[in-house]
C-alpha cells in the first residue's frame, strides 16, 4: 500500500467532500494489525468513532458525570443540560416535530422491542397479522414473532426476487385489514437492497396500517426525514453512526407514544407512586425507566453535529462510487459470486467464493490486516433465501479509500490462491 498521505490526497480530489479531512479524525484507523495497515470494512457491524465523540464522552466523566433528571445541584443540571441537548439535535437530525417523539433507548433492537411489547401486544389480536419482509435482521423478526406466538396472530413475510429486491406486487396483497402493523428495514444489513419505504409506507397507510421502519444502515449513509417519510416509528442506534454504543433512538408519532403503556417500570418514567397507583410521566421519560447511559446519549449528540457537518449527499454518492467499483473488480475474480443485486442497494458488498468457507476468507483477509464480517450477519432467513450458510461481507463506510477495495480484491485474490 502506498504511503497514506499520498492516497489520502488523490482520494480526496476524487470525491465530493473533504475525505482528507474526515479520514483524520478517526484515530483508530491510524493503526496497523499484522504488520498492514488497517483496513477497516465492517462499519454494518459497527462504525468508528471520530475524536470529537471520544473527547465528548471523556470530558463528560472528566467535568459533568452526574445523575440525570434528579439532582438540583449543579453537576446534575449540568449533565441534564447536555443530556437533554442531545435528544434535541437528534430531533432536528431526523426532522421529528417534537422532542416528545425521541426516545432513548439502548440501540434499534431495544426500540423495536419497545414497540413489539408495548404496540403489539396492546393491539394484535388472535387471528390478526403482523407484516415483515424477508430481508429483516434477526431484531425485526424475533420480537414480532413473540408476540404473534402470544396472541396467536400470523407473522406474514414479503417475499423478495433473485436480486434481494422486495416484491412490491405481493406486498400490496398482504395488506389487509387483518395486518395490525408493518415492520421493514429501510436498507439490508445482509445485502445492502435499499427498500423504497416512502412508496411501502404510503401502501399501509392508504389502508391506516402503522409502519415500523428498522433504519439502522440507513441514518449513517443517507438524509433521513421521518416526517416526509410519514413513518410512525422509526429505530436506530448511535454505535453504526459513529457514536458509542449503548444508546439509540426510537422514533414514534405522538398520537401512538401516547396511547401506548410504558415498555419498562421504574425511577424517571413515573409521575408519582403509591402502592395503590402510579401515574406515568408524560413523553418521552414514560419509555425511559431507570438510569440510562448518560455519557453515550452526550456522545450521540456530539455524532449528530459530527455528520451536520458532512456533505451527506456527497457521502452518497462518494459511497455508491466505492460500491460500483468494488462490485465491478470483485465480480470479476473468477468464482466469486456476489449476494445481493439490488439495483438501489447502500455501500453493503456481500460475496462467496465457490468452494471456500466465509469464515476462512475473513481469517485470510485478516493476515492483511482486511477487517470484513463473515457469517449470516444476524439475517438467517436471508441466507437461507439465497441458498448459502454464510457470506462475506465488506461494508464501507465515508473514510474508506478506494484504495483499500484494491487492497480487498488483493486479500481475495490471496485466499483463491491459498485455498482455491
Ligand atoms: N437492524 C439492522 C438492519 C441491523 O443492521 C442491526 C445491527 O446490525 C440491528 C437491527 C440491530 O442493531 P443493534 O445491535 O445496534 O441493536
């Protein structure tokens, strides 16, 4: 590889923002492992965190760490303040119309456990329908499943066609006034297809079915407004937008959080308690039982202005130039075979090659220092949609390089002539 400066600068001519600049805020990726420099394609799984967040959640213990909501001395109101900013900069960041509709909550998993619990089981009955698709991850399905299992309502499943695209015909079919909810990713963690919720969203609700949208890989790489989506919930988590993990966000209407009993019992989501009766705190605090983790929801904020300062539509576009080019060379390789050929898919690149197990092309690719994710990625029934175990998956965020795709295809090329 050639010295990191040099392709920083090159780089940086090609794309639409300042990756030069971006590319230094992330110390981790200043590190060699096994003698090559790191290059860093697992960001589905998890991002990397700029300075500024490390700094943020760092002064935060340094000079605020307190409890929230509670205390009426200086620290606590202090730490409330900037606990408190931060829900409001996620508000702006995802367009809600209300600080109200911001909950925090440990990540998308526990938001759309929230909304099963809390949602679903108030609202799906026996004989009733819960709507998913067959590319969710294993958070949007399990829950759904437990509470159909519950109330002995069906889980239906939209299928998808040979290139992970949804099949928008039988979707429109599977509405129906038995369906209580629709719950879709708007973008494959597995195979990266970009759903077209907006349009999936207006079919449900032409028919008044709420939706779920699980945006995980969505808010990292594209402008997301929930209100011009017309979603009624809408779930993701800091750790894939480079801030810490620990902490995400569920989004939901008013009018629904409203109508909905509180998901957990405890400190904070009360207004008063006897042992006759307890009167719920008003939103967003009724979801928000107990203590939550203060310094990532202060680090989450300072991830938010991070990104307000990137061009997203640069990163976009930046991210589908690496994808198009990574496809072309990797499909290229004899007996690689791509999984996944959405024609709107994000920066999500998942391969097999004929005869060697994803688990052995990670530990190659690890040699040279490649991090990729090998595995069902948390999406099983995808897997099985496509008729493998297990795949590698390289996942790119904005600070990868071109570059490093040569190097990926290089790492490839090495695990054909090793085990080929
Ligand atoms: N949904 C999707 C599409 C994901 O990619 C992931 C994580 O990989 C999740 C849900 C679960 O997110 P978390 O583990 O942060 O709760």
């Amino acid at each position: 590889m050639k010295p990191i400066e040099e392709i920083l600068e090159r780089e940086n001519k090609l794309s639409a923002y300042d990756l030069l600049g971006c590319r230094h805020h992330f110390p981790v990726l200043r590190q060699q492992v096994n003698g090559k420099p790191l290059v860093y394609f697992d960001n589905a799984a998890t991002s990397q965190k700029p300075q500024v967040v490390i700094d943020t959640i760092m002064r935060y213990y340094q000079e605020e760490n307190s409890n929230i909501h509670r205390g009426v001395h200086y620290l606590s109101e202090r730490a409330t303040r900037a606990y408190e900013a931060a829900r409001e900069k996620l508000q702006k960041f995802i367009n809600a119309a209300s600080y109200e509709e911001v909950i925090f909550v440990r990540g998308t998993t526990e938001a759309i456990n929230l909304v099963a619990s809390s949602y679903g089981r108030t609202n799906v009955k026996r004989g009733d329908e819960v709507l998913i698709s067959a590319l969710e991850h294993h958070s949007n399905i399990v829950p759904w499943q437990m509470v159909c299992e519950e109330k002995g309502a069906t889980l239906r499943v939209i299928p998808m066609n040979d290139k992970g695209e949804l099949q928008l015909d039988q979707y429109e079919k599977q509405l129906t006034n038995r369906t209580k909810i629709v719950a879709i990713t708007h973008v494959s963690n597995a195979i990266g297809t970009i759903n077209p919720i907006k349009e999936m969203i207006a079919m449900a609700r032409l028919r008044g079915i709420p939706v779920l949208v699980d945006g995980a890989q969505a808010v990292p790489h594209m402008k997301v407004d929930v209100q011009d989506l017309d979603c009624d919930f809408y779930a993701f988590s800091s750790h894939k937008m480079f801030g810490p993990t620990g902490v995400g966000i569920l989004y939901g209407k008013k009018s629904l959080l409203e109508a909905m009993p509180p998901y957990q019992g405890g400190g904070d989501m009360i207004k008063s308690v006897t042992f006759e009766k307890t009167i719920y705190n008003d939103l967003p605090n009724k979801f928000e039982a107990g203590t939550p983790s203060i310094a990532s929801g202060i680090g989450f904020g300072a991830a938010v202005d991070y990104l307000k300062n990137i061009d997203m539509q640069g990163v976009a576009t930046y991210e589908h130039e690496l994808l198009t080019y990574a496809t072309e060379q990797l499909s290229s390789i004899r007996g690689v075979r791509i999984i996944g050929t959405a024609n709107e898919k994000a920066a999500v690149l998942s391969f097999v090659i004929d005869g060697i197990h994803p688990h052995d092309i990670g530990t190659i690719l690890d040699d040279e220092g490649i991090a990729i994710r090998t595995g069902h990625h948390c999406a099983q029934p995808v897997m099985q949609r496509f008729g493998v175990p297990a795949t590698a998956r390289a996942s790119v965020a904005f600070y990868n390089l071109k570059d490093e795709v040569d190097v990926l295809v290089r790492g490839v090329h090495k695990v054909i002539e090793v085990l080929g």
